[in-house]
C-alpha cells in the first residue's frame, strides 16, 4: 500500500450536504466525517512518519465508522471493495459504541502483529475477519474473498507482511488442508492450524 495520499478521492464530497456516496475499490473517503456503511467494506489506516502505514481498522455493512475520534498521524479511509455510504450524524452513545469496538479491534490487531511465525499471523487474521464478516460453522470459518475484495496485496497491507509472503502461505494453507475453496468462499480450519500460533491468537 502507498502513502495515505496515493489513492483516489470519492468525488461529490461537499461540507454543506449530508452525502451519499458509490465509491469503487481503491477510493478514499475524507476521515474528518462519519460515515454508515450500507454496504461493501472500508478500512481505515495510518500513517506517521518514519514509521510504515499500519491498519487500524475494517468494517462492512451496518456499521458506523469514525476516523476523526482516532488522534495522531495521517488517516486514510480506502474502499476495499465497491461501497456505498452515506454521511451520519452520530449520537453520543453511537460515539461511545464506536469507541469501545474500535478499542479492542486495535486490541486484536496489535496482537495478530506479535504471533509468530508470520505465516500463522496471516491464518489468524483470516480467522478474524471470517468471524467478522462470514459465517461460522461446525466444519469451520467461511469468508468471502471476492465480496471483501481480499487480494493478496490487501492481505499483505493489513497483515504487515510482503505480498510474496502471502501468496506462499496461501498456498501452503491449501496443501494442508487448512483452507479450502468453496465457490466464491474458503474455509478456514481452525483445528488444522499450528497448536503454538492457536494459543497466542487473539479472541474475536
């Protein structure tokens, strides 16, 4: 991923009019509103120098989401996915709810970040997002790739690791069985995955 201003801008963007916007993959949305997201996914990362552009957030459908409540460095809102939104104008307790959630996802992507080895920090994160935004079963976890728009470079932006990385491990996650295709959705084995990286993943 590039630096918070490499990205293109949903055009429309005005202050004096509540918007609705369509934005497709890859736009940015302006961080100092707040925005409802009827549907599609959105994530939220920052960027203060010299460090790297680091994920700290992701939400899909029905939820409100809040850039301006987050302090320090440069925020970038990006469209994963096709998505459309519209500006909200929150109340005190939806502020406070944000909050809270937004805490402990920052929580959970801190310590995706601290599993070891950086392949099994990648299986997690699958996990997470699946338990999130899919659908969770006795067989396992399904996620959508192609609805959230997950390509390998995504993966690579919110895991921290290299696109090479990625792909490897996706493909080592195959072979063994621990994630497998099915239409346009992959299931996650969390039984198949590594007893060490399973007693340090995160809860949801």
């Amino acid at each position: 991923m590039g630096r918070p201003d490499s990205c293109d801008r949903a055009t429309g963007v005005g202050p004096d009019r509540q918007l609705r916007l369509t934005l497709r993959a890859g736009e940015c949305l302006p961080t100092n509103l707040c925005w409802l997201i009827d549907d599609g996914y959105l994530m939220l990362s920052g960027w203060q120098p010299p460090t790297e552009i680091a994920t700290l957030g992701i939400w899909g459908p029905g939820s409100m989401v809040v850039p301006s409540m987050l302090a320090g460095g440069t925020l970038q809102l990006t469209s994963l996915s096709s998505v459309q939104v519209e500006e909200w104008i929150p109340s005190v307790d939806e502020r406070q709810q944000f909050q809270g959630e937004q805490l402990q996802q920052l929580t959970n992507l801190l310590l995706f970040s601290r599993i070891r080895p950086a392949e099994e920090r990648l299986f997690h994160l699958l996990l997470w997002l699946g338990r999130r935004f899919g659908r969770v079963s006795s067989r396992g976890v399904s996620l959508s790739f192609v609805a959230m728009n997950l390509t390998h470079q995504h993966l690579a932006d919110i895991s921290g690791l290299t696109r090479v990385t990625v792909t490897k491990a996706l493909t080592r996650f195959r072979k063994e069985g621990r994630l497998i295709r099915e239409g346009e959705d992959e299931l996650l084995r969390p039984d198949h995955c590594n007893p060490t990286a399973c007693n340090q993943a995160p809860g949801t």
